[in-house]
C-alpha cells in the first residue's frame, strides 16, 4: 500500500467526487465504483477512500457521540478487541492509516481475517492497558472474533494482563462480537461504522493511543 501514503491530486479529486455524491444521497458501493473507474483507481486507493469518507451527516453524527479518553472515567467499556488491537499495530510497524472525515482513525490493511499474534500486539495490548490505567474506567470488557485462529489464547492473556495491571476487566472470545458491542449499555471503542452507528457512546481507543503515543508517519487524510 506504499503507493498512496502521499496524497496525489488525482486521489484528493476522486475523494471529493465520492464525497460529493454520499452528501447528494447515492448508494455508497455504486458511488465508489464509478469514482474508482473514472479516476482508475487501484484496489487500495478505492479501499482507502472506503474506509476513509462519508457523508457529512454520517461524520457529524459519528463526531457527536464520540467520547473523549478522559470521560472514560468510572464508566464501563467494552473493547472491539481485534479492531483496536490491528489499528494500533498499523501505527507501530508503519502501515498506512487513515484520519476518516468522521473523525476516527482506521487501518486500511484488511488484516482482520488473517491476523496473527507479532511482538506488535504485545505493545499494542501494553499501550492500551496504560491508556486504560489512565484514564480508570470502572470496568473493561475486551470481545475478540471467535472464528479467528487463538482468539482464545489472546483473550485470556489479556485477563491475564488486566489482572497484572490492577484494572477491573475482563476479555472474551465470542462468536460475534457485534451482538454484544451493538447495544451495549457504556461506552465502546471501535472503529467499525457498523458498530459506531447504532451506538450512543463510541470511543476512539486506538486512534488515542496512536495519536498519543505513536505518533505515525504514515496518517493520510484526504481534505473534501
């Protein structure tokens, strides 16, 4: 994906075309197919403008419900562990990563379905817990995709780490993750608009940590 982390006049007008047309209400996937095409797009620049724009009412409403790290304090989390963990993880081996025009910062790898434990995680899993140790929420449930190989390995050495950092927490490998994270009565932390949009109180974690204490080169943000 190195080929787009400078933006490029031709992305910046393909994203402000696509832009153009989510705030004049036409359906997403047909919108970034005729923008791709008409710009000749690459699959990664199609999936960054994906990942990277929505409508201006769908960033707005996004940007309202976004809970700031510091109001974490004594509420209850729960933690879309994999999309936290393989944002971060994009930050700390230099991946590219995108600042969304919602607001929240999302890895644009596609990694989720094929991850694997690297020395990586082990910091991403440190940086969060600090970050969590910080601000004291009162309690912090981390859900890892079950269908994913050794998400039970993962989810009890984060237990295990929760306990060894005195947080009042918990993780778990379920099925779908979803259907405990859609609904949940705290705060969430995700990236994941299918998540974030029904949710009343969404946080940024990993975009925190990364904005905090990595500090990236390689965050594109496309201005529309």
């Amino acid at each position: 994906m190195a080929s787009f982390i400078q933006e490029s006049a031709k992305l910046l007008m393909a994203a402000r075309d696509f832009h153009y047309l989510l705030n004049h209400d036409y359906p997403r996937k047909p919108s970034l197919e005729l923008v791709g095409n008409r710009h000749n797009l690459s699959f990664d620049e199609r999936h960054l403008l994906h990942r990277g724009i929505f409508s201006d009412s769908d960033a707005s409403a996004r940007r309202e419900k976004k809970v700031a790290i510091r109001s974490l304090r004594g509420q209850d989390i729960a933690i879309d562990g994999y999309n936290v963990l393989i944002t971060i993880e994009a930050g700390l081996s230099g991946r590219p990563l995108v600042l969304s025009n919602d607001g929240f910062i999302r890895d644009i790898s596609a990694l989720s379905g094929r991850f694997k434990k690297t020395k990586a995680t082990d910091k991403a899993i440190r940086l969060v817990l600090e970050t969590l140790n910080h601000a004291k929420p009162r309690h912090a449930l981390f859900l890892f995709d079950a269908p994913i190989s050794k998400s039970g390995l993962l989810a009890r050495e984060v237990r295990e780490r929760l306990r060894n950092a005195e947080l009042s927490g918990d993780a778990e490998a379920v099925r779908v993750p979803e259907q405990v994270l859609i609904g949940f009565e705290g705060i969430v932390a995700t990236s994941d608009t299918a998540i974030i949009d029904p949710s009343p109180r969404v946080s940024d974690l990993a975009g925190h940590v990364i904005r905090n204490r990595i500090k990236p080169g390689s965050l594109i943000r496309l201005k529309v």
